[in-house]
C-alpha cells in the first residue's frame, strides 16, 4: 500500500529516537562541585586519607555529597562552589605538601545510568574551564643528548672495527677524535662515514696529534628537531592519557612550540606535576676504581662523574652511558619474592641488543640506574623563559649477575616512587626538557556564561524556526519540529557517546547551524509535495513523489556540506575542529530525521488513507 511503513521500520525509528534520548540524558543531571586529591611521591591516598579527609571536613561543616577513591586519587563531591574553596583550604591545611589539592568538576550522572554506559558530553576548555600552556622545547638539550649518543656510537664502532683511537671529545666544532697518525684517521673516517653518513667530517692536526671532527648536517640537525618535538607531542599525550585528564588538546605549534590545554582542571600546580616531569631514566657503570675521599671532594677522572645517591651518599659513574629510557617499551611496578617494590623493564629490539653486549662484557661489575628529572624551578631567565632544574640522583646500584637481555628490574625504590617511574617511563620519556612559556587559566565562570550565552542564541534561533514552520506549513510544520526536536537531542546522544568528541563554543554554532541546515530538508519535502498536489496529483501520490524526488537534492546538498567539514576536521586545530565535529554530527542525524522520521509519522497518520486535502 502506497505510504505505508513496514513495521520493522518504525521500529527501527523509535530504537534510533530512544537509543539518542537515552545517551543525552546524562546530560540533564549537570556536574558537581569536587575536590581532587593526589598524591606526590613520598606519599600515597589510601582508605585512611579518605577517612580522615571526611573527619576533617565533617568537623568544619562541609557536608559531603560523595567520596570516590580510585586509581591512587580522591575525589570529594560538595554541593557548592563556597564549599568546594572551603574543603580545598581545609583539605590542603590537613594534608601538608605531601599531597597535591586541586578544584575540579565531576559529572553527577547517577550510578545505575553510568553502570549502563551513560555519560556527558565532554565540554571543552572555552565552556568547561581549565588550563592553557604553551611550552617550548629545548632544543639545544635534544642536540646535546643527539651528540652524547653520536660520541657512544663512535666509540662502540671503532672498538668493533679495531681502529685505535686516542681520545674523544665533544667541541665547539664537533665531536673530535684524536688519532696518533694520519693513517688512521683516513681508514676512521672512511669507516664511519659508512656508519653515520649524517654527519660532516673534516680532518687535521695539531702539536702532532691527528683529528677527525665530526659535526652534524644541516638536514640532521633540522631531522633531529622534529624528531624532538613529535616524540615531546607523543609523550606528553601519553602521559595526560595515563594520568586521567579527560579530553585533552596537545598539538604544535611552530618549530620548537606545544599547545597544551586541559579542561577542567583549574589547578595549575596540579597541571605542571603532569606536563613537568620529565623523568628519564640512564643505565651506567660504575666507576669501581675512584677513590670514595677523593671523589667526595670532587677530584674524579675526566671519565668520570659524581652523582648523589637517593638513599645517602655519592656514586662516582662512568660518562658513558649504557642504555637510556628512549628504548623502553613498557614498565609495569611489581614485587620481588620479598615484597620489596621494584619495576619491571621491557626493551624494544635495538635495546634488548645493546643492552645484552654491554652487560656480556661487564658481568660482575656493578652498574647503577641514574634518574633524570626536571622541574619548574619558580625562576625565570633573562627571556622570560622559566628556568628549569635538573634532578639527577642514582636510585639503584647493582651488580651484573648474568648477561641481561630485552626484560629486567630496577629495584631501590618505595612503592609509591616504583608506580610513579613506571607510569612516566610506560608513557614515554621526553627527548627533550621543556619550559612553560605561557600558562592561562580560564574559569569555570567564564566557560558557564559562555555555556549561557551559546544556550540563549540556540534557543532563540530554535524558537524561530518552530514558530515559523507551524504557521506556514501547519500539520506538517509540527512534524518537521518533533523531527528537529529529536535531531538536537540525537546531535547531543551521539556526541556525549563518541569518547573522542568534545564541545566547544564553536561547537555550539555548529549545533545552531544544524537547527536550520535540518529544516531545510522538510522545507524541500514539504514545497515538493505541493508543487505535485498543485499539477493534479492525489495526496498519496503527492506525498511519495515529495519524498521521493527531494531526496536526492538533500543528499547532494548535505554530502558537499559534510565533506566541508571532513576536511576542516583533518586540517582545522581546535575551535576548527568542535565546528566540524558537531557539524558532521548535525548533517547526519538531520538527513535520518528529516526523511525518515518525517516519513514514518506521515505514513503513520496519513499513509494509505483516502484524502482529498493535506494541511500544509
């Protein structure tokens, strides 16, 4: 029968409409006020902070909503934004330093709807409020560490190969070998420049000595740099990842720069302990020959450097250095047979190599694991750069045993710093140090009248379009409004499912262009039908023609539209980005209501009957 729906697709209809109810309304339950609390390394939250964080606030008159321990993190749900700076104060006074307090937001979505999936949109920094960074990496230190490297490549190559050598050293000019006669400095420098053939070498001599320099190419250099800077990117995704910021921007900027934003935290201290670790870690001999008195005065041999020990004490260590973190490729904190904490080490292949060679050749020695790390130091320098310190202590010194392969542990750490080091090392060790060269916080205030104002311009044009489709097309203008009714709340189902989709201001346009772009196809229906009622066609004819032959029309027009906003997705950076995702979103769920939805109530009322009117 002509405008008859199957059941089958009805069903389907009403599925679609309630699966997108269902996903948006996490959304109607907003977020409460919260107090987030995380330890630093020395410490821990446990059950027992948890019980005395509720002591303290209880004493003080701060009800509590909620308290949610999970993952080694705090979180306290008040009920408003007074008791929310209340409970920080209190919560920070009774906690020390020991423990980092942050202001936060959680959404309120209740237990059963999250058991079933159930969440909000994630807003983004311009509506939910948080912290802006932009960082710069230090490229100097990236070509230093490049160098390093270079230096211990050369010195295992020329071993490898026989060629005597009587020095090596980093200048001004390059890395400089010393030979004894000009013989060998050809064969070297034929040798390596099979090796390392990004590199530009130059020889000479000097109060009879013969010297190779070796400096990197400008192609290498300019490699080496964007090599830095992606991996920075990499790492510091990783680590936001792993710490639990939802919805992070971390994107570059320039050659040497990275944006960071991340909503919802309103704490930049707590945001620095993120992005600022930069923790690495350095596998090295021990030089077992130095003399302890001396070394403690710091006379130690050209090879050699004195480093503190983390349980008291110095270590003198060889400057070569055996094995970095670059080469990991997870860690994970376990337990030995004692129940002492340790972390376990994979390698990837070229690790797991040059880490057995090593250890093949030094077992019985004992080696130590140097950790590396920087922090804001609260100064700044000349350019207005922060200045950053570097942290460098031996955490373990342990003698080679067996030659060690691609899996091992480091051990002489507290349960809390083996979890800590494993997390940044799982996650990636930064190339290179990098400093905040600009740091924003916006407010949650702002981004709530930003919210209000992006609601009120929604509501306004939605409420123009209603009026206007129910007075011109009449029936039919009721329908098309249902449909774009459920297109909005479709729009916010599918965006508050997608864990990647985040709104934004420009977002909000979007979804205020989607109001109209989604009437458009019942305009292009519902003036199809009456060009085909007015050439003399029955209503049932005219209602399928309608359908049937403005369909093509609203598909090209919504398909050039949405590979619009595919590509300002896959070239546009964030506000870009939220318009072309809430877009794309639009344009989709619009042509489902518009032409199906429409279509089913039609069929349903009208369809199949004998009318000699429509009320359009």
């Amino acid at each position: 029968m002509l405008n008859k729906y199957p059941m089958w697709k009805n069903l389907m209809v009403m599925i679609v409409i309630a699966v997108g109810c269902f996903y948006a309304m996490p959304n109607l339950f907003g977020e409460d006020h919260a107090v987030q609390v995380v330890a630093t390394r020395s410490a821990e939250v446990t059950v027992t902070t948890q019980s005395n964080i509720t002591a303290v606030l209880e004493s003080k008159g701060i009800a509590i909503k909620r308290s949610e321990l999970e993952n080694g993190q705090l979180l306290v749900r008040v009920s408003d934004p007074e008791q929310q700076l209340l409970a920080k104060e209190a919560i920070a006074e009774a906690l020390g330093n020991n423990y980092t307090v942050a202001l936060n937001l959680a959404p309120a979505t209740p237990e059963w709807l999250e058991a079933l999936g159930g969440s909000p949109m994630k807003l983004g920094l311009d509506l939910r409020g948080g912290v802006h960074f932009l960082m710069e990496v230090d490229m100097g230190e990236a070509l230093r560490k490049m160098e390093e490297a270079k230096i211990a490549d050369f010195r295992s190559q020329l071993r490898e190969e026989k060629i005597r050598y009587a020095g090596i050293r980093k200048t001004p000019k390059g890395i400089e070998i010393k030979f004894r006669d000009a013989e060998t400095v050809g064969v070297a420098e034929r040798f390596l420049k099979t090796k390392s053939n990004d590199m530009v070498y130059s020889d000479g001599s000097r109060d009879g000595n013969f010297f190779l320099v070796a400096d990197m190419s400008d192609a290498y250099i300019k490699q080496v740099k964007e090599e830095a800077l992606q991996q920075n990117i990499t790492t510091i995704r990783n680590r936001v990842n792993e710490l639990g910021v939802a919805e992070p921007v971390v994107q570059r900027q320039g050659a040497e720069r990275i944006i960071v934003e991340l909503p919802g935290v309103q704490d930049t201290a707590r945001a620095k302990d993120i992005l600022g670790a930069t923790a690495s870690i350095e596998f090295r001999m021990v030089d077992d020959k130095a003399d302890a008195a001396a070394a403690a005065s710091g006379r130690v041999s050209a090879a050699s450097e004195v480093y503190p020990r983390r349980d008291g004490g110095i270590a003198v260590l060889r400057k070569e250095v055996m094995l970095t973190g670059d080469h990991i490729t997870g860690a994970q904190p376990t337990f030995d047979e004692y129940s002492r904490p340790q972390v376990a080490i994979n390698l990837d292949a070229k690790g797991g190599n040059i880490f057995s060679n090593v250890t093949k050749d030094n077992i019985g020695k004992p080696m130590a694991t140097l950790f590396i790390e920087y922090k804001d130091s609260g100064l700044r320098n000349p350019d207005g750069t922060v200045k950053m310190t570097k942290i460098e202590e031996v955490i373990s010194v342990a003698t080679i045993q067996a030659r060690l392969g691609r899996n091992f542990v480091i051990t002489g750490l507290e349960h809390k710093e083996a979890q800590s080091l494993a997390l940044l090392l799982r996650a990636g060790a930064l190339i290179a140090p990098v400093t905040i060269v600009e740091e924003r916080t916006i407010g949650p205030s702002l981004g709530a009248e930003n919210i209000q104002n992006g609601m009120q311009a929604m509501i306004f044009g939605l409420a123009i379009v209603l009026v206007f489709m129910l007075v011109y097309y009449r029936a039919f203008g009721f329908i098309a409004n249902l449909a774009l009714l459920a297109n909005l709340v479709m729009v916010v189902g599918v965006m508050s499912m997608i864990p990647g989709a985040v709104l934004t201001l420009p977002g909000i346009a979007g979804m205020v262009l989607t109001v109209g772009m989604a009437v458009d196809g019942n305009v292009l229906i519902y003036e199809r039908i009456r060009e085909e009622l007015l050439a003399g066609r029955s209503v049932q004819q005219a209602i399928h023609e309608g359908y049937a032959n403005a369909f093509s029309t609203i598909a090209d027009a919504n398909i050039t539209t949405f590979m619009t906003a595919l590509i300002l997705f896959a070239v546009g950076t964030g506000a870009v980005k939220g318009f072309a995702v809430t877009l794309m979103i639009g344009i989709a769920t619009s042509m489902f209501t518009a032409i199906v939805g429409t279509r089913s109530i039609v069929n349903a009322l009208w369809g199949g009957k004998r009318l000699k009117t429509l009320s359009i």
